[in-house]
C-alpha cells in the first residue's frame, strides 16, 4: 500500500446577501453620537455664518459733523462705522472714522439726549453737547431691534435710530452741526 499526500485547500464559505436599493423617500439615520453631534456643530456653524453675514450687511450708517471756527475749527467729516453703546455701557452708538471716535450719541430719559464730538485737532478732547447748550436742534432717537450679536462682552442687541443737532460752541461764534442715520448698528 502506498500512502499518498494530498492537500486539502481552505474552503470559507460566505453567504451572498442580496442588495437592493433603499426605497425612494426613505433617509439613512447614522446612529454614532459622534457622528451626529459633528454634523449638528457644522450645521450650527453655518447657519451662524450664514446669520452673520447677513446681519453685517444690514449695517447702515450716513452721515456727518460740520464745524466752523471757534474752538473746534473748521472742518467736515463724514461718518462710517457705528457701535452700539451697549459695549461701553450707556444706551447710544458710538460714530467712528477709520479707528478714531468721531460722535458718540447717548439717548439718556432723565438727562436728556447728549451728544459728544471729538475734535479733530485735539486728541482724547471731546466737546460735549447737551440740553444746557445753546441750540437750534438737539434730537434723536434709538430703537432696539430683534438681532443679537455675540461679543466677549455678551450678547449685544441690533439698534436702530438717529441723532440731529445745529449748536454754538461755548465762548466763541463757532458752530458745530451733524446728523446721522443709522440701522443694526451692533
């Protein structure tokens, strides 16, 4: 009797599984928390971006300052920016050209509207107008609005409205004028 070798081969038997497609109308639920809290975060940021975007571009503010003589001198300038008095704690905006405040509004119930012009010639020196000023028109108004945005300092709220004043300025034949507009300034 001759013995013989033979080799038997690995046999794995794996059982076909049909596939078919998903019927119409159904969504696949991925079920990893991760996964899901990943995609909530990007749709979170998103829409935020998305908020933000559309809220800057709400931002309006036209205006202007005219001075002539007097302490101020003479000069014209033309406002750009505006930010809400909620960041440095009073209920107003603040009025910039490039980095330099400009015309700070304050709308206060009790004292009356106050409006503060800086002067150009004269750094950190504002000329400070109020209902003890002589004028012809010192007005505004500011409005709350429905939009928030966040800041380090918190949530500050969209504000709308306006200010107008045509005074003297004190001890000279000087004049100081302006108006602004503004809307979600923020």
């Amino acid at each position: 009797m001759r013995l013989r070798h033979v080799a038997f081969g690995l046999f794995v038997v794996v059982p076909l599984v049909a596939c078919r497609d998903k019927p119409k109308g159904t969504t696949h639920v991925d079920t990893n928390p991760i996964s899901q809290a990943l995609g909530e975060a990007a749709s979170a940021q998103a829409l935020a971006s998305a908020m933000k975007s559309q809220t800057a571009s709400l931002e309006s503010t036209t205006g202007s300052i005219h001075a002539v003589g007097g302490e101020l001198g003479t000069w014209d300038v033309t406002l750009g920016e505006c930010q809400s008095g909620e960041y440095n704690g009073f209920y107003g905006a603040d009025f910039y050209v490039g980095e330099t405040l400009r015309l700070r509004y304050v709308h206060d119930e009790a004292a009356g509207d106050i409006v503060k012009v800086g002067i150009p010639s004269k750094k950190d020196t504002v000329l400070v107008i109020d209902r003890e000023a002589k004028c012809k028109v010192l007005e505004g108004n500011v409005e709350k609005t429905n939009y928030k945005q966040w800041s380090p300092k918190g949530d500050i709220r969209h504000i709308n409205g306006h200010v107008k004043f045509d005074c003297e300025q004190p001890g000279s034949s000087g004049r100081v004028s302006g108006e602004v507009k503004f809307e979600h300034c923020h």
